[in-house]
C-alpha cells in the first residue's frame, strides 16, 4: 500500500512538473518545444485528469506560434527580398508540419466538448515559394559561377545542392553542381627538386608524388603529383631535396666474455663442518646447485647509414608568393650482426642467440637505401600536408 501511494505521488509531481515546464516553454516563445512536450503527453492519454490542462497549453501554443509566422510572412512579403525566400518556405512547410504534428491525436474534448484547431491548407503557399526558391537559387548560383571566383563557386555548390533537395531535376543543376565543384576547387601541383649532387632514385621520386596513397584530397582540394592538362594550379608544393648524407660500409668486430650465475641441478646442504644437513624427519636437505658459466663471443657488426634532408614549400602560383617552408628528414640505418660462441651457450642473454645464426650479407647499395627513407618521408609529408592548408 505505501508502495503504490509512493508511486502515485511521484506520478503526480512528474506531471505538475510537466505541465510547469510546457508553460515555461510557452512564455519563453518557444512554441514549438511546447506543442512538442504537449501532443507527446496527449498521444499517451487524453483523458486524464492532467490532460484538460495540457489541451488548453497546446491550444495556445499552437495560436501564438501560428499568429507569429503569420506576421513574419507578411514582413517578409512586403520586404520582396529574394534572400528571405527560404525563410518563407521553410516557415509555411513549419506551418503545415504543426497541423501534422497535432492531427493523429485529433479530437482533443475538454468536458464533452470538443477543442477546434484552425488548420489550413498550406500546400499552394508551399509550392509556390519552393517554386520562387528554386528560381532564386539557380539564378544566383549561375550568377556566383560567372564571378570564377572560388568562394563563390562553393557557395554555388551549396545552394545548388539546397536546390536539388527541394526540388530534384530542377534543369541542369546537377551539371552545374559539378561545375561550381570544379570552380570551386584549389587545385595543388607536387614536384620534387634536386638540390643535391646525387641522383636521386626514380622509385622514390615517384613513391612521395604518388598522391593516390596519401588520401589527403578533400571536398575542396586536390593534389596532383604530375602535371594534368586543362587544369588551371592554384598552388605548388615543391619538396627540395637539399642533402643525401650515406656513410661510408663499416665491419667492426669485438671479442667479449659474458657469465652467468645458472641452476644446475641439485646439491645436498653442508654445515660448516663439512657434514649433510638433516631436515626434521631426518632426510637430506637439498639446495640448487648454483654454476657459474662462461662464453666468449666474437661478434661481427655491419654498418651503414643514409641521411636524407628536404625542404617543403608552400607556393601561391597566383601571386608566386612563398607562403610556408617546412623542413623534411629521414635516416634509414642498415645494420647486421653475426657472432660466433666458444663455452657454455647458458651464459648469452637468449635474446642474443639469433646472432649466432646470421652470417655476413651483402652491403645495400646507395640508391636501395636512399629509397628505404621513402616511407617515413611520406608519412612525415602527410602530416605536414595535414596541419598545415593551403587555404586557411
């Protein structure tokens, strides 16, 4: 009984709370979030003892909300301003919308009488302001793409793409939306210098212009490692290779002597006199042998290092202006170690076992390791390319 007289309490306060709130809603001018709150409580019981109050709350939302579009419309109607006609088709779709919000719970009664809404038929005004909109919008996105300038074009594009939502089809604005994408569109040329008085590997000129991998291309830029025809560049990124530093091949060997304490077996434990410990049921107490072993290693450590060093720049090809410079370095290192062991193979470190397997190998030339730095330097390119746009 206390349970049930608990959560009838509760249910009596989450209401007054309710409808506290839809009215705070309505004297905020929030008409919308109240005639929201207010259906929603309706649709799940209409004829509560709560429910009275919540129709006469929707009804008022419902007619202030509906006298303030309707006052806006006629502002916005003598204003003639082409700008405004999607504020006044959004705002009769919002008009309609409401009446739909309200309908399926349709009829509202308050003590037998029935509450009337006065709902219109808005789907002439609807259809004749989209009408308006769509004009307004292909017309000015044309007028935006003659301009050939890139806001514009991407402004374009957006209203073009507005447009083809309200109205699919609509002459040719699916042509146009690929021509304000392409207007719109910074276009980056990548190449490489050679500052160097090295040549510098093929495979890894053609690995860093490789744009297709980097995945860097967005709605609004795109990077293009050679040169393409019929494209006008916007920007240039230039990767100067300033230095290729590549050590001289080293073969440096070592001999050392490494031990170690090891378990081996076990022993009986003696006393200071000499004799076998006892435990207490006499037997013999056993302790682990401790062993100290030995190895001598001789290793054999090849050796070889290239250093590449370049400079990013970010170039404004309409202006020719150097905008930003970026340095850009990677070190490959090659090495191979191979040994060989004299004595007990428990004293090496395991890890180190796998050296006594290698042998010698031959030396990667100097274009080979050249090359190996490719991969860091595209993913250091990347992330420069990332931070820093071309447009800010």
């Amino acid at each position: 009984m206390k349970k049930t007289t608990f959560y009838l309490l509760l249910l009596i306060i989450a209401s007054a709370c309710g409808i506290k709130n839809t009215k705070e809603l309505i004297s905020e001018g929030d008409y919308d979030a109240a005639i929201e709150k207010a259906t929603h409580k309706l649709a799940k019981n209409k004829t509560n003892k709560k429910s009275k109050e919540y129709i006469a709350l929707l009804e008022e939302a419902f007619a202030k909300a509906k006298e303030r579009d309707n006052n806006t419309i006629s502002i916005l109607v003598k204003d003639a301003n082409p700008q405004k006609l999607e504020q006044l088709f959004n705002i009769y779709k919002n008009l309609n919308a409401r009446q739909e919000k309200i309908r399926p719970i349709l009829p509202l009664k308050v003590n037998g009488k029935e509450v009337a809404f006065n709902f219109e038929d808005y789907s002439e005004q609807i259809i004749s302001s989209q009408k308006a909109l769509a004009k307004y919008l292909y017309d000015n996105s044309k007028a935006l793409l003659y301009t050939k300038d890139k806001m514009n074009a991407r402004r374009a594009y957006n209203d073009l793409v507005y447009l083809n939502e309200i109205s699919a089809s609509y002459k040719d604005v699916n042509s146009l939306i690929n021509e304000a994408q392409f207007k719109g569109t910074d276009f980056v040329q990548v190449y490489t210098k050679n500052d160097t008085k090295m040549v510098i590997p093929v495979n890894l000129n053609n690995a860093l212009l490789d744009f297709s991998t980097y995945g860097l291309d967005d709605k609004w830029t795109e990077y293009h490692g050679g040169k393409q025809k019929n494209i006008t560049y916007d920007y240039a990124l230039s990767i100067a290779f300033k230095q290729i530093n590549i050590s001289p091949e080293q073969v440096k060997e070592r001999e050392f002597l490494v031990e170690k304490e090891i378990i081996d077996g076990k022993k009986k434990q003696l006393d200071s006199r000499g004799r076998v410990m006892k435990d207490s049921l006499g037997k013999d107490i056993m302790v682990d042998n401790i062993k100290v072993v030995k190895a001598l290693i001789n290793e054999v450590r090849q050796f070889k290092t290239v250093q590449v060093v370049a400079k990013i720049d970010y170039i404004n090809l309409n202006s020719n202006q150097l905008l930003e410079s970026f340095p850009l370095s990677s070190e490959f290192i090659f090495e191979n170690i191979y040994a060989k062991m004299k004595g007990d193979k428990r004293a090496v470190d395991s890890k180190y076992w796998p050296n006594f397997r290698n042998g010698p190998v031959p030396f990667p030339n100097n274009q080979q390791m050249v090359f190996d730095t490719s991969e860091d330097l595209k993913n250091q390119l990347k992330a420069i390319i990332k931070k820093n746009k071309f447009r800010k």
